[in-house]
C-alpha cells in the first residue's frame, strides 16, 4: 500500500510538471507570436462586416478572398478596393481550393461548414457580429492582435473613441430605424447603440417592445418619433422620398424629422458605422434647435 | 338555402361589420370616430394618416383578395368538376411569384413599388397562355390539371433556382417574405393595380357561370345544349388568370382560400355551380378579413403573414370537410 501511494504521489507531481511545462510553453508562444504575422498563405473573409475590418487594418495585400456580397457596391463600403480580390461564398470546396492559412468567419456561419474546414486543417477564427460600438473595438482587437496588425487597430479604435462620447449630456430625443422591408432593429443593436451615442433614445411607445421584428408602418406613424431613419435608395428616390415605402410615412414629416441613410453605412460593425454618430449628432442639435425655437 | 333573405342579409352584414373591425383594429390603438372624420375634413394626425393611408387601402385589398380567390377557386372547381382545384393548381399563382421573386432577384424591385407588381403579371399572363395554348386541342379537363400542375412545377423550380443562385442574402430574405403572402402597408396604388383585374377577371366568370351549370350535366351534354366548350375554357383560364395574376402580384400567395371556400358554400346552395360562384366571393372575403384581423390581433413581436395564417386555419378546416364528404 505505501509504495502505491507512493507511486501516486509521484504520478501527481509528474502530471503537474508536465502541465505547467505546456503551459509555459504556451503563453510563452503567444506572447512571441502577438505582434508577428501569421500569414503566410493568405487570408480568406467570409463575411462582409469581417471584410470591411479586415481591409481597414491590413488593406489588400495579404488577402486573397472576400465575402462574394463585399464586391457589391449596394451593401459594401469597400467594393472599390477588394475589385481585384476573389470573392467566396462560405463553402468548404471553395474555401480550402484556396489553400488560405487563415480564414475569417463569422459567428452566425454554418457550423457545419465550419466543422468541414476544421476537419480540412483549415486555421478557422470566428469573429462576432457586432451589436454595438464596443463589440466593434472589441473585434478590432481581437482581428488586430490574430493578424499583427494591433498597433493599426489602436489607432482605429482611438478614432472610435474619440467620436462617441458626444452624447453624454444632451437631451434624449426620439429616433428610430425603419428598414423598406419593414424591420426594425431591437435594442441590443449597432443602429440603436449609434442612436444611443448621438443622444437618441428608442421611441416610448416601442419600449415595451425591445426585440427586432418586422413591424408594420401604424407603429412607425403611431410612435411618431423625433428622427426617422429610413434606407437611402438611389434608384427609386423620388422627391427625397424612397418610393419603397408606404407613402404614408412620409406624411408625418411635420412632427417627424425623416433622413435617408444607405444601410451599409452601418449594417455592418465597421469602422465607418462610426461616421453615423457624427452625422446623427448633427441633427440631433438641429432638431433640438427647431424645438426651442418652437416653443 | 343562401338565398333566403335573412343569410343574405347576414352575409351582407358580416362583410360590413368585419369591414368595420379590418379598420379600427389594428397594431396600434386609434380613435376611430375622431379619425374618420378627421381625415374627411383633411385634418392630418397620426390616427387619420393610420386609419386612411394604412387601414382602409388594407381593408379594400382583403375584400379584394378574398372576392377574387373564393371566385377564381369556385370557377375552377366548378369547370374542372374538380374538388381539389384552386387557383395554385392551374400554375399561375406559381408562375406570379417566379415573376416577382425575379424582380427581386435581379434587383430591378428597387427601382420603385410598381416593378415587382409588373413582373408578377406578365409572368402569371405568360403561364395563362401557355396553359391556353397547350389545352386547345384536347377536350379533357384532366389536361388542364396536369398541364397547369407541370407549369406550377416549372415555376416552383425556377424560384427555388432564383434562391439558390442568389448572391445577395438581403434579396432571399425579401424574396422569402414576399413568397409569405400579406396585405399590410398596401397602399391604394396596389388597390388600384388589383381591383381593376379582379373586375375583368370576374366578369368573364360570371359570363361563364350559366355554362357551369349545363357542364354539371356533363360535358357532351353540355355541348349537345349549346355550351361552346372551348370558348368557356378560354373563359375560365382567362378569369382565373387575371384574378389571380392581379392579386398574387401585389400580396404574394395567399393559399388555400380558393380551395375551401366552395366547399364551404356549396352545401347551401345545392351544390349549383352558378350559385356556387355567386356566393363563394363573399365568404372568401368574409375568411380574409377574419384572418387578417387575427393577424392583427395575435400578440407576436413581428407579424403573422397572412398567407401562413390562411393555411394553417385553412388546412384542418378543409381536413375535416374531406373527412365528412369521404372523397
């Protein structure tokens, strides 16, 4: 008996050895590995929002796919400078006959596809749609830290830093988002947390309700909020409205402030999205403006 | 029996009180009596832009809707002799939203609300003379099934094709949510591209409805009578057509309507195919409305499509009648 505690006891100290080695060895690799490139093949994005951060912090050169939708100037800010890169659906065939050593997903992607790229020997790193400002500092980092390029994204990320915080003491004013295919985006939402830093809160009569869902437009012309938000379309803008909509929303013009902005300017947890808080800021001044002056 | 004055009256009341409740029930509370008439007098205040821009376009496409589907399914089910024919089953409800899930495809809908509308029409006119042309040499109404079932087919392949080969994710979503069927936020321009359809669709049905009646006796006695069988044919595929070609294009497809509602109106009219067709617009329009206020009524975060609703009520309800009629 005490030889074989004895022998366990040693058994103990050996796995413990063994595991703080590997551990070592490790952290030590990932301390080496923060600021060096990993990319020796190329990276493949898969999605559009993983795309537009991608190209803000490395530009094109090690890139060899972008999402297929990326290449679209109605969804994406960066279809001018991913032209000359291949575009890729999220399909393992596709993916691996690019032989990439980093591919970017998102967390909302097939797990099955994922899986198959994994089984592959595929390096798949998955990113997390963005739902708010933070989540895109956060992706920002995260991208910046796997792609060496952190030095880039801290520079991005103060520029974000420096835009958001305009709001913190204005009045809270009305606004909402209202997409032509009548959806509307929850609370926990990028467009909400924009709203949020530019000093516009989430109508009354939608707080009860703080899910995303199709919605009618009664809602919309019941909530009557301060700032409309409505998708710019170029081709079917008419007399600055978008004939997509049910005409009877722009006949709340009176009591609401209507503005048209292309949803790929904030569709995505891109930088850009942050352009949105400055331009939204501005009318939240001009609207408080016309308010005072009314009363 | 549906012609006895007190149901008639009834009927006409119902319509007339579901009317009513299609308007002042809605996702939001408004004061109806305020709003109506203070939109009469130009008043604009979020209850009368809701009531007069929202609801009563919304109300007006439902009775359009329900009319024209309860009309086009009596008409066919009546030539076909047919207990399971409904507009779907010719394939121009098919080839409608193949026209409309295109404009959404290649991404001419964004050009503005009339396009998606224009595709569906000249897709379900396509699909109309095609089913023409290739019946008009048989004399059997089976042709007329399968060759609209075989066009239903072709159009449901080439939709589903449109989904996969789809690039954009946004368009299959819209393309998805279209195919749903639903009436909300119609606007009176979509009245006014149905109901003028609708019409003509109807009267070339109701042209044709003392025909159905000699076609009950069977066909070659029908023709011994007089009854111009190719002609009514033309007349039926016709009707159907652009009834259902005038609605599919603005609401999506809103299914099984057409299909029940004979079945319903039949037993009280002695199974006569004239008074069949006289009374199935009615109480088609009387389940739409009842359906699309339950939409409005059913506590969901986001909305119900009234196609989904029409088929799930629809369903066991026309179970439960081939379970009675043992077909």
């Amino acid at each position: 008996m005490p030889g074989k505690m004895y022998l366990s006891l040693n058994f103990r100290k050996i796995s413990k050895s063994i595991l703080v080695f590997i551990l070592a060895i490790f952290f030590a690799s990932q301390s080496a590995s923060a600021d060096k490139k990993i990319i020796d093949n190329g990276i493949v994005s898969t999605n559009l929002c993983i795309d537009a951060l991608l190209i803000a912090l490395i530009g094109t050169k090690d890139v060899i796919a972008v999402s297929s939708v990326a290449g679209d100037s109605r969804y994406s800010l960066i279809a001018d400078e991913v032209k000359s890169l291949k575009k890729v659906k999220f399909n393992a065939e596709a993916i691996y006959a690019l032989n990439p050593s980093l591919v970017l997903a998102s967390n909302f992607s097939s797990p099955k596809t994922r899986l198959a790229l994994n089984k592959l020997g595929l390096d798949v790193k998955m990113v997390n749609y963005a739902q708010s400002i933070k989540d895109v500092e956060n992706n920002l980092s995260y991208l910046g830290e796997i792609l060496g390029a952190s030095k880039k994204a801290a520079e991005i990320i103060k520029t974000i830093q420096v835009t958001k915080h305009r709001s913190e003491n204005k009045v809270k004013l009305e606004a909402l988002q209202y997409s032509a295919n009548k959806y509307v985006n929850g609370q926990h939402s990028l467009i909400s947390d924009i709203f949020r830093r530019s000093g516009f809160i989430r109508p009354s009569q939608m707080s009860e309700n703080p899910q995303a869902g199709f919605l009618s437009s009664e809602f919309i012309i019941k909530a009557q909020p301060q700032l409309l938000l409505l998708d710019k379309n170029e081709i079917s803008s008419k007399n600055g409205k978008n004939s997509r909509y049910n005409n009877a929303i722009y006949e709340l013009s009176d009591q609401t402030s209507i503005i048209h902005v292309d949803q790929k300017q904030w569709s995505c947890g891109s930088p850009s999205a942050v352009n949105l808080i400055t331009q939204l800021g501005k009318k939240h001044s001009e609207i408080l403006r016309k308010k005072n002056a009314g009363k | 029996m549906l012609e006895s004055r007190p149901l008639k009256a009834f009927t006409g009341l119902t319509l007339i009180l579901l009317s009513y409740f299609s308007l002042k029930v809605g996702h939001v509370e408004i004061d109806f009596f305020p709003a109506f008439f203070d939109g009469l007098s130009q008043n604009k205040t979020a209850d009368t832009i809701i009531l007069w821009e929202l609801r009563l376009p919304r109300t007006l496409m439902c009775l359009i809707v329900g009319s024209g589907l309860g009309l086009a399914g009596a008409a066919l089910q009546g030539y076909l002799r047919n207990p399971l024919a409904e507009p779907s089953v010719v394939g121009i409800s098919s080839a409608a939203a193949l026209g409309a899930v295109c404009s959404i495809g290649i991404g001419v809908s964004a050009y503005g609300i009339i396009y998606t509308p224009i595709f569906a029409l000249i897709f379900s006119m396509a699909a109309c003379w095609t089913l023409i042309h290739l019946t008009q040499n048989t004399d059997s109404k089976h042709s007329v099934i399968l060759i609209g079932v075989g066009i239903s087919a072709l159009a449901g392949s080439l939709t589903t094709l449109m989904l996969s080969l789809s690039d954009n994710p946004f368009a299959v979503n819209e393309i998805v949510f279209w195919m749903l069927g639903s009436v909300t936020d119609v606007s009176y321009f979509h009245v006014l591209i149905s109901g003028p359809l609708v019409l003509l669709g109807a009267f070339f049905l109701f042209k044709s409805s003392s025909d159905l009646n000699l076609l009950s006796l069977g066909q070659e006695t029908a023709s011994s009578i007089g009854v111009d069988l190719k002609r009514l044919r033309l007349d039926i595929l016709l009707g159907t057509a652009l009834i259902v070609g005038g609605i599919t294009s603005v609401t999506g497809i809103v299914g099984f309507v057409g299909l029940i509602t004979p079945h319903m109106v039949r037993p009280f009219v002695n199974h006569e195919p004239k008074r069949t067709l006289m009374w199935s617009p009615a109480i088609a329009a009387i389940l739409i409305l009842i359906s699309d206020i339950a939409i409005r009524i059913i506590p969901t975060t986001g909305e119900i499509k009234l196609g989904v609703l029409t088929s799930l009520l629809g369903t066991p309800f026309f179970l439960y009648l081939i379970s009675q009629k043992r077909y």
